[in-house]
C-alpha cells in the first residue's frame, strides 16, 4: 500500500515558517508613516511663515494709520493756530479801521473849537458838517441806527421799554422814541430806549 498523504508539520520536520512576505510587509509601513510625519511638518512651516508674513503685514499698516493719525492731528492743530490768528486779526484790524474813520471827526471837531468869534449859522454848519462825518463813519463800519417811529410795533430784540403808559394806540405799540439804538453787523450794540402803549385804560 501507498503511504497516506498527510499533511506535513513544518516545525516537527525540523523546518522554520518562512516569514519573509509577512516581514516585508509589515516592514513598508513605517516608511509610509514617516512620510506622512514629514508632510505635517511641512504644512506647519509653511504655516509658521503665512503668520510671520501677516504679522510684518499687520504692522506695517499699524505704522502706516499711526503716521496718517499724526499728520491730521498737526493738520487740525494748524487750522485751529490759523483761525486764532485770523479771529485776532480780524479784531485788531476792525478796530484800526473805525478809528482811521474817526480820526477826521476829531480833527473837525478841534478845529471848530480852534476858530474864534464864529457866528451862530457857521458854527451850525460845522457842527452839521461833522456829523456827517460821524454817519460816513458808521456806515462804512456796518453800523445803523434804531429809531423806531411812533405806532411801530415794539421789539424787545431792538427796543428796552422805559415806561407802558395808557394810549389811544394799540397795545404794544411805540409811544414816544427816548434815546436812538444802534447795531453793527446785525448785532445790537444798544437797543432804542422806548415808551410802549398800555392800550386803553
């Protein structure tokens, strides 16, 4: 009879397993995992150098809004320096000005004083001449008189009431003018002094 067939126990022969295939394969992994290592190191240089590049960026533009914020405020310090120095001289020169106006008053009025033995009619003509200096002066300084005539109605903007006495005239109404006001520029310099109707009584 032929021998039976059986399987052959490699150990109990005397031979090993032959491990070679499963060592090869068990030896290809790491080389693929210290690829995978090599890539998350590059992605974190890489990312390292985008957040460097936005920082140089971001301070950059913080130097930048810094030297715009110092240039407009020195710009806004000027425009306030000019405008003091606009608002002093408009000052200065508004009063040079109505005193060069005056100054022909004055030498009139002296010189009135200056003459001797004048009669009535050449001292009226002076005194008139004069004042119409005094209005020339005026009007080239913007200034006006308040004179409201009798029946105007009152305006506590431009008059000061002295006295509210009864009248025939409505209530509210300017009785009698007492003393003239003035404005220069559409501001009062000295409001109309006034007597005002109380109405009927």
């Amino acid at each position: 009879m032929s021998a039976s067939k059986e399987p052959v126990d490699q150990r109990q022969e005397g031979h090993e397993p032959d491990t070679t295939e499963k060592l090869e394969t068990n030896e290809s992994k790491p080389a693929s995992y210290d690829a995978d290592e090599s890539d998350v190191d590059g992605i974190g240089e890489a990312s390292d150098e985008n957040l460097a590049s936005l920082l140089v960026e971001a301070q950059e533009k913080v130097g930048q809004y810094h030297e715009e914020l110092l240039r407009a405020k020195a710009e806004v310090e000027n425009i306030r320096r000019r405008a003091q120095d606009d608002v002093a001289k408009a000052r200065k020169f508004g009063t040079e000005s109505f005193a060069e106006s005056l100054i022909p008053v004055k030498d009139s009025l002296e010189a009135a004083l200056g003459l001797k033995d004048q009669t009535a009619q050449a001292w009226q003509e002076g005194v008139e001449a004069t004042l119409r200096q005094i209005n020339s002066a005026f009007e080239r300084n913007l200034m006006k008189e308040i004179a409201p005539a009798q029946g105007d109605k009152f305006d506590p903007h431009l008059h000061q009431a002295i006295s509210s006495l009864p009248s025939a005239q409505p209530e509210g109404e300017v009785i009698q003018l007492l003393q003239k006001g003035y404005t220069i520029a559409d501001r009062v310099l000295r409001p109309a002094l006034v007597t005002v109707s109380a109405g009927q009584s």
